[in-house]
C-alpha cells in the first residue's frame, strides 16, 4: 500500500465498499447513488474516496451512520418563495433525504 492516497490512509479494506457493494447493501440503484454524490449529500472524503477517476470506495461506517440518521450533511438547499409549488419541493426534498 505504497502509493495509498493520504485519504486512504487508517481505512481497512473490509471498511471500503464500490458502488455495487453499497447497492446491494442499501437496496439503492446505483443512479440513485450517483445523484446522491452529485447532490453533495455523501461528500468526498467523508462518506467516499476516489483512489482513481473512474474508482468510487464507499466508507462503509460513515454510510451506516448516515443510514441510521446520524452526520446528515446537505449543503444545497432548494431556494424558498412565497409560491406554494416552492415549499411543496422543499418538503419532498426532505423527505427524501429523511430530515
């Protein structure tokens, strides 16, 4: 493990998980996955490293805390207006994301 990323480093490898593992084991499809990534609700170095461009390891404890409701981190909140249709998304985006 000589070339292991500083992010890497003190992870076991029965700690990590690839997308498919962490599929299986939430029940999530995999875009659902990818757009939780894409919508910064698991952060890199937190809840997932890249070793390599196309490599994505899941930490599997910070996914379980994040399951079991814990370290819940959003950092795109919809924008709220007066409109009904606005607050209606916001409490679907929660729902969600179960806050």
């Amino acid at each position: 493990m000589e070339n292991t990323p500083i992010a890497l480093k003190g992870c076991s490898m029965e700690d990590l998980l690839t997308i498919d593992e962490l599929c299986k084991r939430t029940k999530y499809a995999r875009q659902s996955v990818y757009n939780m990534i894409n919508k910064k609700i698991f952060l890199i170095n937190q809840h997932y490293y890249k070793p390599t461009p196309k490599k994505i390891l899941f930490k599997s404890s910070a996914i379980e805390t994040w399951l079991s409701g814990g370290n819940v981190t959003v950092l795109h909140t919809p924008v709220i207006t007066t409109d009904d249709q606005q607050v209606q998304k916001k409490e679907q985006f929660y729902s969600k994301i179960n806050i």
